[in-house]
C-alpha cells in the first residue's frame, strides 16, 4: 500500500473530543487519551483495509470459486485459509 493515509484534523478532534466529555477526561490524561483514541482509530482504519483487500481477493477474484457456488465444505476450508492471516 503506497497511499498516504489523510485524517481530517477538525473530524478527528470533534469526535475525541466529544468522547473526552463524555468519560469525563480530566486535563492531565487528555493528551494520553487523545493518543489511545487515534491508535484506535488507525488500528481499525487499517485492519479495516487488511480485510477488504483480503475478501476483494478470496471472494471476487476471477481465478476462484464465487462465494454463492461453493459447497459448504469449500466455503469452511476458504474461511479456515482466511483465519491464518
């Protein structure tokens, strides 16, 4: 992946933000919170890219069997091939 990843400031802050408010963060964990928040965030972003570049090739690749012309004994080997990621 080569793409540079570009997180809007002003989303990002509103919604820490937001969260901060509602845990009721004090000031002295705000920016140890605030670190813990965009970990999460780029943790899901890029699991999130892991998975669907993961399904695009197990399950829309023209090489393969279509998810709706599998057995179900195919489909629990390919799921099991998956999990190994």
């Amino acid at each position: 992946m080569n793409e540079r990843t570009f997180i809007d400031p002003e989303k990002f802050a509103l919604s820490f933000a937001k969260s901060a408010l509602i845990k009721n963060v004090s000031n002295e964990e705000l920016t140890k919170n605030a670190k813990k928040f965009l970990l999460s965030y780029l943790t899901a972003y890029y699991l999130t890219i892991d998975f669907n570049s993961i399904e695009r090739e197990n399950f829309n690749s023209k090489n393969t069997k279509q998810f709706e012309d599998m057995t179900f004994e195919e489909l629990l080997n390919r799921v099991g091939k998956l999990n190994k990621y």
